[in-house]
C-alpha cells in the first residue's frame, strides 16, 4: 500500500540505483562506512554476476554493485554523474563528511559549482560521485513556481 501522502492510484516505487564496479568488496566497505549502509542482499554467480545490495530497512532507496566475472563492465562514470543526499543538520553532515574521507573517498570540487556552495563531493575507486548537501528537500508539484526550487 502506498504512503498516505502520494495520490490515490499513484505507484508506491522503490529506487534502485545500480552501478558496475571493478573490486565488490572495496565499494561495499566505502558505502557502508561512509553512507551507513547496511548490506540488505548480494548474489553470487547469477549468470555470471556478483552483485551486493545496499541500504537501510524503510529507506526507499538502495544501492546495487555489480560486478561480471566473464566480461567485466569497467565504470564510466562522469563528473556529472551524481548521488545527492540532502543533510539539512550541520553537525549530521559535518560527521558524514568526516565518514566519507575515514571511508577512503576522494573529497573532489564539484563539476558544476553549484554543488560547492553547500556541499561536498566525493568519489569512490570507480570514479562514481555522491554529493552530501547541506540542505533539505522536498518534491514539489509540477506545476510549481519553478523560481521557488532549491537544488541543482
């Protein structure tokens, strides 16, 4: 059953976003020791994947790496290519850019300066890019004001 707070008839989605890697083990210990990510499942030699999944129990979201044992898919990520996660609370995010670099991600400028202004960027060993925000969110209409959006 879909949250109370989307449209009667509207889908209830669960995001995931997947991503090939080149070393399984090294990204599920960044994104676990950086994000706070839990492993939530994985596969072993699906058809000649390897994939883990990560996030957190009643998030709506995860992540899944993947990696092909025959023919590995090598990462071609850009410096574009963007997880955004708003921390609106200084001190959350402050730690959790602390855990990001103590996790071994790169602490990099962002492409577009936007993300500079009040954010950090990171990337992992594969060159993905996840940005911490300090900022909050919240999906507005789409017939909003768009001189009213916050966010890159």
């Amino acid at each position: 059953m879909p949250p109370s707070h989307l449209s009667p008839g509207l889908p209830s989605y669960q995001l995931r976003i997947a991503r090939p890697v080149r070393d399984l083990a090294r990204s599920r210990s960044m994104y676990c020791a950086g994000l706070g990510l839990e492993v939530i499942g994985g596969f072993e030699d699906h058809d000649g994947f390897d994939g883990v999944m990560l996030g957190k129990a009643g998030m709506g979201y995860h992540l899944e790496f993947t990696y092909c044992r025959a023919h590995p898919v090598l990462p071609a990520s850009t410096q574009e290519d963007l997880l955004v996660l708003y921390l609106p609370e200084s001190r959350a995010w402050l730690d959790a850019c602390d855990k990001m670099v103590g996790a071994g991600f790169l602490a990099v400028s962002a492409f577009n300066p936007y993300w500079n202004i009040c954010g950090r960027t990171f990337e992992d060993g594969d060159g993905y890019r996840i940005v911490l925000q300090n900022a909050s969110w919240t999906n507005q209409s789409a017939f909003a004001d768009p001189s009213t959006r916050t966010g890159g």
